[in-house]
C-alpha cells in the first residue's frame, strides 16, 4: 500500500471553496485503478494549507494510472484554480503502527 501526502496551499479567502471542490472530485479518487480512498486535513496554524493523503495499492496506480487519465485533468480543473503555489507531492510506504 502508497500512501500519497500532498502538501497544498491554496490562495487565502478561498479555503471553503477548495474544500467544496475536493469534496466534488471524491469520485474521481474512488473509481480510479488501484485508489483506496483519501482525507483532507486542513493546518491549524496555517489555514491556507492543507494535506491530501490517498491511498493507492500500488505508486504506479496514483503516478501511471490516475495521472495519465482523464480523471485527474478533472481533479486539476476542480482544484487547480486555488492553489496558491503548485502542490508538493510525496509517496509514504508504511514501516511501522502501533
């Protein structure tokens, strides 16, 4: 299992609204190969900052698969509007819980 972590700022005054967008694209996530699902966290002390962490079985699932398709042209267009600077974007593997 991948976990992806995507650190997103988005232009101030428009958090609700990205918010609002995410949750329209839930199922571009939820159909494309191999996606597990996701969650958005939004920064106490930064609340222009958010992370969406996804679930992919595999990274070629999230870098392959949903990159290459028109899913994610979509995600980019619900989202991209806000970002205040491009998202940086992380793979995780687990090694350790508790």
């Amino acid at each position: 299992m991948i976990t992806e972590i995507a650190q997103i700022d988005v232009k101030p005054g428009t958090e609700k609204d990205f918010e609002a967008a995410v949750a329209k694209a839930k199922p571009l996530f939820l159909r494309a190969k191999g996606g597990k699902g996701f969650e958005l966290h939004k920064s106490v002390e930064m609340p222009s900052r958010y992370r969406l962490v996804a679930k992919w079985e595999t990274l070629e699932n999230h870098t392959v698969d949903f990159r290459g398709s028109p899913d994610f042209s979509e995600w980019r267009a619900l989202v991209g509007p806000y970002f205040e600077t491009p998202p940086y974007v992380e793979h995780t593997e687990t090694v350790l819980t508790t």
